[in-house]
C-alpha cells in the first residue's frame, strides 16, 4: 500500500488527491484543512516519493499502485484530483478502472498525458539530466524548480514559499529513486494504446486547471484533453504557473469542491 493520509467526514464520495513529479502528497498541505473539513479525503505518495520509497520489483504502474491502495481503503469510488504527474496517473486510473471516477480534476495535466516533447520542455529533460549524470543532485533540483515553479517567471518572480516546499520534495524523490537498478524503471508498465489515445474513454465529468506561466507542453496536454473528453471544461488561471493548488490554495479548494458537488447533482 502507498503511504497516504484519509481524514474527514465519511458518508459521501471520497476525493482523492495525487501529486505533482516534482512533489508529494505534502503539496496539498495548504488545501487540506479545507477539504478535509467536509469531505472524505485521501492523498497518497506515489511509489519513489515521499515516504513511499519501496523499489520495485517486478512490473509495476504508478495507477495500478493507486488502485491497490484504494481496494485496500474499501474505495471503489471516488472524485479524482491529480497535478501534472499526478494528472496523468488519475486519468489513467479512469481508464484502467472506468467505475472508479465520480469526477476528475486535471490540473497542470503532464506525465502520461503529455503529447509531444516540445523545445521547452526538452531542453529542461536535457538539463536535468546533465546534472544528474555529474552528480550534481542539487543543480538537478533547481533546473526543475525553473521549469516548474518559475514557469515563464524569474526565480525572483516566484512565490518563495513555493519553491522552498518544492526544492525539499524533490530532493526526497531524488533521493528515493536514484538508487533505483534500471530493472526497476524498464520494469515500469504503460498502457497499450497509450493514455493519449484512450482519452475517449474517459466518461466522468473532468475539469481541467491550468496556469498561464506554465510551459507550453502542458497547454497542448490541456487541449488535447478538451478535445478528447467529452464535456471536459477549462479553467485557465493566468497568474500561476504548474502548481495552481500551490500558488492559490483557497481558490484551489474552492474549485475542487464546487466541481465535486456538481457532480453530484
């Protein structure tokens, strides 16, 4: 089972939150309070992050982890709210198991959604991975902090708070999976077809939040998203970049819980 936390009022369906590559289930810290408040809610760490640093062994999947977890929690359904990485896991998950999703909240949609490697965001990978291959762990972590929470920004234009809870998150993943064998990560089990493919097999209601100051391979997530999943709906945010329930948790949560409702109706 990943290591998670379930805190609220049970009774209704449960919201689930599934962070960001650059984060772990400490990112959704600030919004907590709020959910947990009225809601049913769990978050978990995704395997190599946080403190679920089990390597693995034998074919594995980030969404078949998160299904595990929630048979083990007696959930057979629940709202789905999932940041970049975490995006693409929870839409995964409602491909892999469609009567799991009551609603999905995309937010920052990356990972398994992402569809194309563009300029930008192959020059970061290129970064990162300089870095990493000179030992250079603390370079690593803040060409991710550039890329991520700068957005289009100047470090100096970031929310520094932001970027302090992100640079200690992703020195923890860092430290989870670099020692990883290859065998673990050519072990690693995606569908075929693969998610972007799938996307009309989506059929929960699905709201997608993105910042403006994010890079540009998340706005052709975005769109790919909209024009795969029927019904999907848009909220654009100009003012943040790939953490919007970072950079504005109250209106975060608020959103999560107004979508949540309606889907209820």
């Amino acid at each position: 089972m990943l290591a998670h936390d379930r805190s609220g009022p049970t009774g209704r369906t449960p919201i689930l939150l599934l962070h960001a590559g650059i984060a772990d289930r400490r990112m959704w810290d600030a919004i907590w309070p709020t959910l947990t408040a009225s809601r049913d809610v769990v978050r978990v760490d995704l395997r190599g992050f946080g403190d679920s640093d089990m390597t693995p062994e034998g074919p594995w999947s980030h969404a078949e982890d998160v299904l595990d977890t929630l048979d083990a929690l007696s959930v057979d359904r629940a709202h789905l709210v999932g940041c970049s990485l975490g995006a693409g896991v929870a839409a995964e998950a409602a491909v892999r198991r469609p009567a799991l999703p009551a609603s999905l909240v995309l937010a920052a949609p990356g990972g398994a959604l992402f569809v194309g490697k563009t300029d930008a965001l192959r020059a970061f990978w290129d970064a990162e991975n300089a870095a990493l291959e000179r030992g250079d762990v603390d370079a690593a972590v803040e060409e991710n902090l550039r890329a991520w929470v700068d957005g289009t920004r100047t470090p100096a234009e970031s929310p520094g708070d932001v970027r302090e809870a992100v640079a200690v998150m992703q020195r923890r993943a860092f430290d989870v999976m670099l020692p990883w064998p290859d065998e673990a990560w050519e072990s690693e089990q995606e569908l075929d077809p693969p998610l972007t493919e799938r996307l009309d097999e989506i059929v929960a209601p699905t709201l997608v939040v993105t910042g403006g100051l994010d890079v540009d391979a998340v706005g052709a997530a975005a769109a790919a998203l909209l024009q795969g999943v029927r019904g999907a709906q848009l909220v654009e945010w100009p003012d943040v970049a790939h953490l919007p329930s970072m950079e504005r948790p109250g209106d975060f949560a608020a959103e999560v819980l107004d979508w949540v409702a309606r889907a209820e109706e």
